[in-house]
C-alpha cells in the first residue's frame, strides 16, 4: 500500500456511489483517514466498513450538503473528530439534463442546490481548516478539488442548465484559486467525460433513453479512473499545482 496521503484528512462528499466512493478509497489506500458524507447513510456505513476492514480510518456523516447547518456542522464534526482537515472533494452533484422550455423548474432548483449551494456551503466551511492544515502540516499544502464536467467548458442542446453549474463551479474554482494560493492551499477541478455511475438514472425516462442513444458507442470510464485523477492532484509535492484536469472517455468528441 502506498503511503503519500498518511497523516492527513480527506472529506468526500457524496461518497455514497460512483466518483465519490472510488474517491474515497483511493485516499484511503494512500493512506488517509476519510470523511464519507452523502445523504444515503446505509451506504456510507457498508464503505466505510470495508475501509475499516483494511486498515484505514474512515468516518460517516450522513448530511444534506445542501442544507448550510447541515453542511458546516458536518465539517466541524470531521476536523473536531479526525483532528484536521487537508483535503476536501466537493463530488456532490446531479444531472438533470432535458431542453430548456419543458424542463420542470424543480428539476433546475435540485441542481442548483446541489452542484453550486451544497458545494459553497462545504467549501466555506472547510477553507479555515484547510488554511490551518497547510500552515502546520508536514507537506505544507492542502487540497480542494472539485468533480466538475466536460459540460463546464462544452454547452450542448438539452443540457443548459447542468452546463450554468459546471461553467459556474470553473469559474469560482479558478478565482477562490487565486485568492488562496498564497496560504498554500491548492485549488484544483477534474472534469470527467462519460463515467459509468448513477449520475444519468437520474433524469427522466425518455432523456435517459436519449443519452443512452448518444453515449452507446462509447466505452464509459469508471468511477476510479476519475478517482485516479484525484489522487494524482493531491499527492503531488507542494512545488506543483494541477489545477485543472480534463479526462474524457476515449472516443469521446465532445
């Protein structure tokens, strides 16, 4: 087992399935403890069993990122708990894809409450513990890395308001980056192509027929290969910053 990561804090959100529990175990076979949040508490637990069954330390919080009390407190819990916090994985996120003019509104306010809200109100939170753990770690950086999109840098038809998310998330990534680089914390974001996870059982019945229709030429990446690029990111000596990571599925032109 590698060991880059031995000593340190990773908080995961969304850690319950897909890039977020790959995440998780990647970190921990690094070498450090994780913090597994989500909504979905029972998946949580059978994680962080296996995590713990290997050696690692793993802690479950089940919370509603999108909920501000929620998100902080969890935070709180994490770096009181675990004594520290160096990385943080904003993951959480939705994709609700469909056009414009009969898309339900509830479908954008879910979105928008998940991949921009929840992901501020973690990043907030965590920003004074990552500065700390940078300023009296060892490797002397810390790490925040969110799971963007390739629909934060292409916007396609049926797709408008998940790209307003992920073109948002790019944005503030890149300038809260610049804010914060002089404190050693380094900002970072991966943007995945097509990944096999749960992400597209999530729209709506004939959407999903269509995307399916779109991506079924393509080999899918898997959850770790995105877990992979996470890991590279944050293992890197404090020299180095990778700030922006595009990992498209081979056949992928989009």
């Amino acid at each position: 087992m590698t060991t880059r990561l031995t000593g340190t804090v990773a908080l995961v959100t969304g850690a319950s399935s897909g890039i977020g529990e790959a995440t998780a175990r990647a970190l921990a076979a690094e070498g450090a403890a994780v913090a597994l949040l989500a909504r979905r508490g029972d998946r949580l637990e059978a994680l962080a069993g296996e995590l713990r069954a290997g050696g690692a330390t793993a802690l479950v919080q089940a919370v509603d990122i999108t909920d501000p009390q929620q998100a902080a407190a969890a935070v709180e819990r994490v770096a009181g708990e675990l004594g520290r916090l160096d990385i943080v994985v904003n993951n959480a996120g939705l994709m609700l894809t469909g056009p414009v003019a009969d898309a339900p509104a509830d479908e954008w306010q879910r979105m928008l409450a998940v991949n921009v809200e929840g992901l501020l109100h973690v990043t907030r939170a965590a920003l004074p513990h990552l500065v700390r753990a940078a300023a009296m770690a060892p490797r002397h950086v810390a790490d925040l890395v969110t799971i963007s999109s390739t629909a934060g840098r292409v916007a396609r038809p049926g797709t408008a308001v998940y790209n307003l998310t992920k073109f948002g998330v790019n944005a503030f990534s890149e300038a809260l980056r610049q804010e914060v680089l002089a404190q050693r914390v380094r900002v970072g974001v991966v943007e995945p192509g097509t990944v096999d996870t749960e992400l597209a059982s999530h729209v709506r019945a004939g959407i999903r027929e269509a995307i399916a229709r779109q991506t079924g030429e393509i080999e899918a990446l898997r959850p770790a290969d995105i877990a992979d690029a996470v890991s590279y990111m944050v293992t890197r000596d404090r020299r180095v910053a990778v700030n922006e990571m595009l990992v498209r599925a081979g056949a992928q032109t989009w």
